[in-house]
C-alpha cells in the first residue's frame, strides 16, 4: 500500500508532503520516526492513496 505523509519540520514553517510504502499506517508512522533522516518529522496526517 502506498500512503501520503504530511509533516512538518521543526523549527520551519511550512507543511510538506510525501509518499511511502508501508503495510500499514502504523507501519508507515514507524518507518517515518525510526529513519535517522526523517526522525525529527512532526506528522500531521498518514493517509492511504491509490
């Protein structure tokens, strides 16, 4: 499954988006805070996408 990741990153402004591959949403949360690259990510929303 493919979903949409929007975050911030502290301290900018701004929102952002990207797409991961994940089985799930709480898989695809864990692979955003367990990436040293993308660790520091505030979520605002996972979404699933077709």
């Amino acid at each position: 499954m493919k979903f949409e990741i929007m975050y911030e990153i502290p301290p900018m402004r701004g929102i952002f988006r990207t797409e991961i591959n994940a089985d799930s949403i709480k898989d695809a949360e864990e692979k955003i805070r367990l990436n040293p690259e993308t660790a520091n990510y505030r979520i605002r929303e996972i979404k699933e996408i077709q």
